[in-house]
C-alpha cells in the first residue's frame, strides 16, 4: 500500500473502520494504492463504482459491520481490500442513504446477534442476507443522505476547530495574549512564543 505510488485505489478495512465517514468521496478522501500496479491489474473481482458500498466484515468490537458508501469514483479503479465485503445494490438508491442507512443503530443492531468471535470479531455474508432495511422513496433518501452529510460536515467543522484549539502552539498564542498590557488585549505584534 502506498499513498503516492501506483494507480489502483484500495479500501482496507481498518480504513472504513476508522477513516472514512458514512460516505467515502473518491475525489476527495485520502484512499491509499496498491504500489505495485502488476499485481493490481491481476485481480479478478470487479472494480467498485459509485453507490457500492464496503463493509469491514472484521473488527476488534462491535464496529464489524461499519461501512461506507462509495461516490465520484468515476474513471478510478477502486477495490475493496481483505476483511472487507462489497456490496453492489440490485436497485437504484440515492446517493448516500445507504451509507448512512446501514450505519445506523436501526440497521447495525441487527448485526449485533449474528456477530462470531472471542478476540476478533466478524460477520459473514450469509448471516448477513436476513437483514431488514428500511427502503422509503428515491426523494425522502436523497433527503436523508443530504441531511446526513450537511451534519456530518458540521461535525467534522468543529472537529477540525476543536483540535486547532488543542493544538499547542494555539494554546501558547492564547495564553500568551491573557498576559496583562496596557490595552489588556492581544496586540498584533504577538508571537506563539509570548
């Protein structure tokens, strides 16, 4: 795996488990490469294309499950990697709802009971095929991933704004610009070091 060498995208599982929210943007998301093109274009299985989605299939806990939606993929070669399962859907489904939908506690609490291991946890396709899911109209799902992802933005907006705060040489700059003056406010001349 590499982040800069070869042209074949790969999804590892650790990946979908950590990285990567409910929609994967193949535009966007850092999403390693097989390094060795030779050996990527040997694959056998199908390329992955916009509104697949990958499950990691194994974990540590009860994230098995956790997946992520694949979307602008277009004239990429993406493939899901091992402990992975890919799902391709028999029907239209707008994009994002099955990312989200299949992430959620009405979908993966049914995985709960199907779920085998002591140390390493996983779940099978087999016992998967049982599964129920909510399906409302194309319109309501386009609203609903809409509205999962402008969230999912908000989240990852005061994340960001968050860890900036934690950052050290943000604390330093505020508290260096507590420190009494004679205007007892930050002057524009301030440096993180005081």
């Amino acid at each position: 795996m590499s982040d800069s060498e070869g042209t074949v995208f790969d999804i590892h599982y650790g990946d979908v488990l950590i990285k990567y929210g409910s929609v994967l943007d193949a535009e966007k998301a850092d999403v390693p490469k097989i390094a060795n093109d030779a050996v990527a274009n040997r694959q056998t299985c199908d390329c992955l294309q916009d509104g697949d989605v990958i499950i990691a299939d194994t974990a540590e806990d009860s994230a098995v499950g956790k997946c992520t939606e694949l979307c602008n993929s277009a004239g990429k070669k993406v493939f899901s990697g091992l402990h992975t399962m890919p799902l391709r859907p028999m029907r239209k489904y707008a994009s994002g709802y099955l990312g989200h939908y299949l992430n959620s506690p009405a979908f993966h609490d049914q995985l709960l009971p199907l779920m085998q291991g002591i140390k390493v946890i996983s779940v099978s396709r087999s016992a998967m095929e049982d599964m129920t899911m909510s399906v409302p109209s194309v319109a309501e799902q386009a609203s609903i991933g809409a509205f999962f992802d402008r969230l999912d933005s908000l989240i990852t907006l005061h994340q960001r704004k968050y860890d900036g705060c934690a950052n050290p040489l943000f604390l330093e700059r505020r508290i260096s610009c507590r420190k009494p003056s004679h205007q007892n406010r930050c002057s524009a001349t301030t440096t993180p070091s005081g």
